[in-house]
C-alpha cells in the first residue's frame, strides 16, 4: 500500500496516537538535531584544529632546521656558502626519500660532529636515508653505525653504504632489534678494526652469537672477550702460545691474513 494511504488510515482511525507518535518524532528529530552538531564540533574539533597544529609545528619545524644549520656555521666552523650547499643538498634529499629536513639536518651535523668530512658526510646521510626508507631502523640507530664504522676503518676500507649492507645482515640473521644492535656495536668496531678483523667477519660472530644468547648486548660482550684475548697481551697467554709455536705477534699477523674464523679455529 502507498505511503500516503497508510498515513491516511492512521489518522482516521487514531488521530492521538498519530499526535503522540509526531511529539515523540520531533523530539527524536531534535535530538538527531543535536547528534549533528555534536559531529559537526566533532568534526572541526578534528580536522581544524589538527590543522592548525601543523602549521604550528612546521613553523617549529622550520626554526629546528635553521637551528641546525646554524649549528653547522658556529661548531663545525663551516663558511656560510657551505651551509647554503649542505642546505640545498640536504632539502633535495628530502624531497627524495620524504624525510623531515629538520630530521637530515640533524643526522648532518651528526656525522660532522663525529668527524666525517663534507663529502663522506653527505654520502653517509644519503645511506642511512635510504635505510631508514627500507624500515631498517631509526635515522639515529642507523647514523650510529655508519658514523662508527667509518671512524673505524676509514672511508676507503669500509664506507657507509658497506657498514649499512652488513648492518642490515646482521641485523636479518641475528636474533635482535637495529637500536639494540646499534647502541653496543660501535665500541667493537674500533678494536675489529686495529686487529685487522673486518666488519663482515666481526657481524658473522655476534649474529651467531645472538642465536645463543638472544640478546646484542650478551652477544657484544662475548665477542669483545675474544677480541681481548687477541688485544691484550698477558704472560698466561704468551706461555700458552708459545706451547703451538706462535706469538702475539704471529697471532695478530694470522688474523689479519686469514680472518677471525680461521685464526680461531
């Protein structure tokens, strides 16, 4: 039956009911009346004022990145035609990997203040943009690595696309987290390095360590107790070479021609 004679037959039948029926209609209509404005200062509430919150924090983010600029000029002693090119370079690199330019400024003068020269500073921001990109770990975790690993081998054995390769093997094959990994790595770095150990043969040991422990920290601690057999030098471990025949001296020549695992072995 059409709507228009269903209405008809129930006002000739009961006209109060219809009158009660239209007074519980119109107060349910001005309730949904009030439901509605209650979501129209919802939605303002959530969409106006976000969005005034943005443009707070990119002024914020705006001033973080003159700050690090400025950063740059005053305590790395960079010209004011350098910070331009470090800025220039630095928002083209944010354009590219979408990344805050307060953020790479940040890991800029990061790897400025750890040492790392214009060029090899640059190139390491543009790797560890590129793993943060890849989800490898957090832009902090990641400069850690790269900054150490450089300091420890130099540019020219190990640069900061190869210590973010091994990294990141390490990192898949071992049983811990980036920033676990990244908080007790560098400290091995160093002494690896003056043993000639390399990197990769250094990141083998602690991720097979790690299927034992569980843990990077027990992991780095077990792999700088062997490192510090190699490094310190004891009367207990000279007579204890001298019983196969070797030296100290023979001992760190070994690993660095034949590498850590079979020097062990």
């Amino acid at each position: 039956m059409p709507l228009s004679k269903n209405i008809s037959v129930f006002l000739t039948l009961n006209t109060k009911q219809f009158q009660s029926q239209i007074l519980r209609t119109t107060k349910s209509m001005k309730a949904f009346g009030a439901s509605m404005q209650s979501i129209g200062s919802s939605i303002t509430r959530n969409f106006t004022i976000p969005f005034s919150l943005i443009g707070g924090y990119a002024v914020k983010a705006a001033l973080d990145f003159d700050t690090s600029l400025t950063k740059m000029r005053t305590l790395v002693g960079l010209t004011k035609d350098e910070v331009l090119e470090f800025k220039n370079a630095v928002l083209d690199l944010s354009g590219k990997t979408a990344q805050a330019p307060e953020e790479l400024a940040n890991g800029l003068y990061f790897f400025f203040f750890f040492g790392l020269d214009g060029k090899d500073a640059l190139a390491a921001l543009n790797q560890v943009s590129k793993g943060v990109a890849i989800q490898l770990g957090e832009q902090s975790d990641l400069a850690t690595v790269a900054a150490a690993a450089q300091n420890a081998y130099g540019n020219e054995v190990l640069n900061s696309s190869e210590a973010l390769d091994v990294f990141g093997k390490m990192v898949k094959t071992g049983m811990f987290e980036s920033a676990e990994l990244s908080k007790v790595l560098g400290k091995e770095l160093g002494v690896a390095s003056a043993l000639k150990i390399s990197m990769q043969e250094l990141g083998a040991m602690i991720s097979t360590y790690t299927r034992i422990t569980g843990d990077a920290n027990s992991a780095t601690v077990g792999a700088s107790g062997v490192l510090f057999a190699f490094e310190k030098q004891t009367l207990k471990g000279e007579k204890a070479l001298d019983k196969i025949g070797m030296t100290y001296e023979t001992l760190r020549h070994k690993l660095g021609q034949q590498g850590l695992q079979k020097t062990l072995l």
